[in-house]
C-alpha cells in the first residue's frame, strides 16, 4: 500500500507555488474531480465537494509528498459545461484551460474525467487535442462506476473508448474502486519526469 506523509492545500495557480510535478484532474462540472482527489489522498473532505456544481472556480493545487517517491502537486481544474452557469464562465473556462495546458513544463499528466453515463463532448475533445498539443500524458477516467450495474458498465465504457480513443479506466470514489491503477498511472508519470 502506498504512503502518504502529508497532503495539503497548497495555493492556486496564481499563488508563485514551488515547481513541483502537476497531475491535473479534468472534467465536466459535477463529474467527481474533488471526490476522486479526496479519495486518492485518502481524506474525506481535503477537497470541497458539492451537490452545486459550478463550485470550484480556481486551479486548486493540492501538494503531496509521499515516502518512496517524489512531492507532486494534484490539480484540482474548475469544472466545465454546467448549462446554468453564464457562457460568460464557459469561454473563461476555455481560457484558463488553454493557458494551464500550454506550454506547462510541470504537467505530467491529465485525468480527465467522464461520468461512465456520458458522452465525450467537445470540451473532452478540446481537452485531449490540448493534451496531445503540449506532448502531455492524458487519461480517461470514467467516473461513478458504481451508478451502473456490470454489463452496463462494460458496455459503457467500450463506447468511451470507441468515443474517446483512449481506454477508459473505471472508477469509484464511493466505493473506492480504481484508485491502486490510477495511483499507478501517477507514480508512472512523476517518476520519468
Ligand atoms: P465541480 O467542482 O463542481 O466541478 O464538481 P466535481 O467534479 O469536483 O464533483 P464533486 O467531487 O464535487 O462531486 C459531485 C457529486 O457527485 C457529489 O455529490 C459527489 O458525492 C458525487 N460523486 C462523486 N464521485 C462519485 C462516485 O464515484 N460515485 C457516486 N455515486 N457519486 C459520486
Ligand atoms: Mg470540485
């Protein structure tokens, strides 16, 4: 089992933080970026979860320092889509996106994040094409496995994958499902920096 020494809100993009490996967490509003990181991290409410989506605004860095490997930071992206929220916010979405993406030496990957019971919209696509611009790592996450039974779920996420041209990895935060191959996927990616 991995060791983790410290977790802690460490800033956000704007706050002059240490350079530190980046492993940013992506997806639409409401999808379960804040409940996958306070899982990763094994705490209930580092990260502030909501029923209101639209509620993380700010690039969140979280700063973890780990026994056996190097400090990274998992980045908490404002989340995208939510149809109540101004288009105002939706181009300032794409902005901060478009800035954070490029030309972001610290980003060792991105899991974006789709509810298994969704598609991949333009947004995911803008996010992959950011992705593949900036020689970044991305990975698909399909999250709330748990909403759907098994053949359902397989189901899904063969069209994810068709859909996405990546192979989804399914996950749970409630009930802790995919977490050791997504804490995989990081140690990979913070250890060939
Ligand atoms: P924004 O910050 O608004 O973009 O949302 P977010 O992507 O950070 O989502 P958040 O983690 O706040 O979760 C949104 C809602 O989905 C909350 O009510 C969570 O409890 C719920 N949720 C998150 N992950 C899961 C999951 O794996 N399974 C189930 N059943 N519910 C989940
Ligand atoms: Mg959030």
């Amino acid at each position: 089992m991995l060791k983790i020494r410290d977790a802690r809100y460490a800033g956000t993009i704007q706050s002059g933080l240490e350079a530190l490996p980046e492993i940013a967490v992506a997806g639409r509003s409401n999808v379960g970026k804040s409940s996958l990181i306070n899982a990763l991290l094994n705490r209930k409410n580092l990260v502030q979860t909501s029923k209101q989506p639209g509620k993380t605004r700010n690039i969140n860095y979280f700063r973890v320092d780990l026994i056996e490997a190097p400090p990274f930071y998992l980045v908490d992206m404002p989340g995208y889509g939510y149809a109540k929220v101004a288009r105002s916010m939706q181009d300032e979405w794409r902005k901060l996106a478009r800035r954070y993406f490029t030309d972001n030496q610290n980003l060792k990957l991105i899991l974006l994040l789709v509810d298994i019971r969704r598609d991949i919209k333009e947004e995911e696509r803008m996010v992959l094409d950011l992705a593949r611009a900036n020689q970044a790592k991305a990975a698909l996450v399909a999250t709330k496995a748990d909403k759907v039974g098994a053949s359902e779920r397989a189901r899904l996420l063969k069209a994810l994958e068709a859909a996405g041209g990546l192979k989804p990895l399914a996950s749970s935060a409630e009930k802790r499902w995919g977490l050791e191959d997504i804490w995989n996927m990081i140690l990979d990616a913070i250890r060939i920096s």
